[in-house]
C-alpha cells in the first residue's frame, strides 16, 4: 500500500519522479520532504503547496504544513529550518496540529537542518557588527519580549509570575508548585539563613525575592533590566510589608556596592556574549563576601555553535549560548570555585509544555496581533523541542568566592526537611 496519498485529488499521488509539470521548487521540496518521511516512518503528515497536496505517513495526520506560496517554498528549501521558522513568523506559512512534530522532525532531519550554521552566523554578524556601524546594536539580554506588559505575563505564568525553569519533584506537580519546588531548592543550596543578605541579578517579577525573604527571613535585593518588572515589584513590596526586607534595582549590579552573603542569577547568562560573560563573573565575585555562595541558573548548550533555534531570528537576535565548558571555565578564571552542577533540562522541557498550554487558554483574553501570536506559539514550543531533543541545557552551578567557604560534605542538606543548619 502506497503510503503517500494525493490529498487534492484524494487519488494515490504519482512517484516523485511523474511531478515533471509541477513547478521545479514544489518538485525539489517535495524530494526532501519524502526523505524526511523516511527516516521518520512513525511520523504522519500532509503538506500543501499552491496547487497540489501530498500526505506523507500510514496514520491520521501528526500536523498539516501549509506553503501559501512558491516565494514560501523557495525560502524553505534555501535555508532549511531556518527559512521555514521565519516564513511561518511572517505568515507564509502556516501549522496546523501538533507543531512540536513537525519541529521534532526538523531537528531529527538533516536536511530540514540545512543552512542553519551558515544563517546563524550570517544573524549574530548582523547584529553585533552591522548594528554597531548603524548605531542600531542590540544591548546584551535585550530581547523581543520586554514591550510586553505584565498583565500578559500573568494570564500564562504561575501566579508567582517566574519565567524560568520550575523543579517537578513529583509526577503530579504543577506549574505552580514546581515553580515553588524551585525556590525552595534553591534556596538551601545557598543555604540561606535568617538574616542573611542576598543579591537577585535577575529578578523578574520577584517571585524569588519574596519567597526568601518571608519563607527564610533573607534580606533581599533584587535587580531587574524592565521598567515594568521593577513597577511591579515595588507595588508588590509595598502590599506584603516588605519595606526594608525587600528592595528592587532597576538597571545592571554594576553600581551595587555589596558584598552580599548570597549571590544567584536565573537566566540571565544566556542571552549576553562572551565578553559581558567574563564581566558578569569579575563583578559577580566582587558582590560575594569571601565565605559567600552564589547559585547560577543559565540557559546553555551542549555544543559550542550559535544558538539557532527557529524562533531565533525574530526572538533573540545573535544570541550565542554557553557551553558548560565555557561557564565554569569563565568561572574558574575570575577564582569563583564550583562545587555543585545540575542539568535540569528535563525540567525545562516540562515547563514550556505547561507555559505553551497555559498561553494557548489565555489567548481568547488577550489582545495580540496575529504576528504575536506566532512569535509565542513557535517560541514556547520550539525551545520544548530544544531541551527534549536537541542541544538546549539549563545549567544550575552553586559556586563560592573561597575554597574554605563552609558547605556540607553531602547534598543531603539541600532535600533534608527541615533544613539542618
């Protein structure tokens, strides 16, 4: 039985090779797209192109990829993935169905993957060189997210509002109590006591701060880069009793004085290059108090290339992601000393799953341009796809300014409840 089916005519389509009147590019896309069938045989799907349907699989279709036109096509076979994630961007394409498949399937294929490296590199010149000479470079961590506004964010995250990775201790934990699973982990691994003073380099909506402050007793400052995070923040401060246990920056730690007797950033690394990476650590170690501890959240990779997930052109512009070998190599050069390293991209993966639900429920309440639509929705389910299957990392590193810094011979303390001291 033929597995390819003509969905136009609903007639058993003709071989590749009979396709000689259709339009060259439909004829080579058509070519890559079998092959991509092959080496996926579990994998069903339909593919429409101007004028002519194809069906690839034996079951009810994974999800139906839509060309809407030959300049679509064109781009898709130039660039690969790459050239597929930007024309559904732009809206000359379109996804039906289950769209981590058809990502999951790009990433498996070789030939889906094709002119990535060379598109990635050609992105981080355009943003970091060209843009210099233009006087439109882009700053370290600036993305495409910060114009939306925080009642956005509240519809599809935790009430806590953390947009990062949560820790699903059990197979029933959801998004909210494996955001607070995290806090609270994080949280001993600083060992963080009554009293104690703690620096967030990255604080968000302050999810974090406020955990440690009215669960631990710290006293929390916490920086952010938003202006309608640090609003936020401060109202939130002011409705919980928290002046003068809880401040908020707005801006970079470099005008911190410290040093502080904890130290953590999440996700801030990620999305700033090398030479703001080697800053960050030289001016991280100077926060710290000598007998300090610090715990480093970061996106990263498990190989060293550009970041070039679909969604990177229009989401992260040049972003370059850090090998663990470049983090802790960073690290031991400014004399920061790691004794603790996790790897919690299972964790990630489950988070975006439970953020792209959460965002596909919000939709009917909030008010998007269907261009925003397309950002989130490929954004969400791309970087899944990046952690469950791809080189996408969520790197954890507790680290300390001195080697004699006082820290249990064994993890027990960071699960112990409640925390020894």
């Amino acid at each position: 039985m033929d597995p390819y089916t003509n969905k136009t005519s609903g007639r058993a389509g003709p071989p590749a090779e009979d396709l000689q009147g259709r339009h060259p590019v439909v004829w080579v896309a058509l070519r890559v797209l079998s092959s991509c069938a092959r080496q996926q045989p579990e994998l069903s799907f339909e593919v429409d192109f101007p004028g002519y349907g194809k069906k690839f699989g034996r079951h009810q279709p994974d999800f139906r990829l839509r060309f809407r036109s030959l300049k679509s096509v064109r781009h898709f076979l130039l660039s690969g993935g790459r050239g597929l994630g930007r024309e559904y961007l732009n809206g000359g394409v379109d996804v039906e169905g289950d769209l981590q498949s058809l990502l999951h399937m790009a990433d498996s294929s070789s030939l889906l993957a094709k002119g990535n490296a060379v598109f990635a590199l050609l992105d981080e010149i355009r943003s970091r060189f060209l843009g210099r000479l233009t006087g439109l470079a882009e700053q370290p961590g600036d993305d495409r997210f910060i114009r939306f506004g925080n009642d956005f964010y509240r519809a599809w995250l935790d009430p806590g509002m953390a947009h990062s990775c949560a820790l699903y201790e059990n197979t029933g934990d959801d998004l909210e109590s494996a955001q607070l699973n995290q806090y609270r982990n994080i949280c001993r691994q600083l060992r963080l006591m009554k009293g104690q003073t703690l620096l967030d380099a990255a604080c968000g909506w302050g999810g974090f701060i406020f955990y440690a402050a009215e669960r631990f007793g710290a006293r929390c400052t916490g920086v952010t880069l938003s202006p309608n995070q640090y609003a936020y923040v401060q109202e939130e401060i002011t409705k919980r009793g928290l002046a003068g246990r809880v401040d908020v920056v707005l801006g970079g730690p470099d005008n911190l004085a410290g040093p502080f007797d904890r130290f953590v950033c999440v996700g801030m690394l990620g999305s700033s290059g090398p030479r703001h990476d080697r800053a960050f650590f030289r001016k991280t170690r100077k926060l710290l108090k000598p007998e300090g501890i610090g715990v480093l959240h970061t996106i990263g990779s498990g190989r060293s290339r550009a970041y070039h997930r679909w969604a990177n052109p229009c989401v992260v512009p040049g972003a370059s992601l850090p090998t663990l070998e470049k983090i802790t190599g960073r690290m031991v050069r400014e004399n920061l000393w790691v004794y603790d390293l996790e790897d919690l991209h299972h964790h990630s993966a489950r988070t975006l799953d439970d953020w792209a639900r959460r965002f596909e429920r919000a939709l009917s309440s909030l008010e998007l341009e269907e261009s925003d639509v397309r950002i989130w929705r490929l954004n969400l389910n791309d970087c899944a796809v990046g952690f469950k299957a791809g080189d996408l990392r969520i790197y954890r590193v507790t680290f300390t300014p001195e080697k004699s810094a006082r820290i249990p011979l064994v993890r027990k303390y960071i699960y112990a409840n409640p925390m020894p001291a």
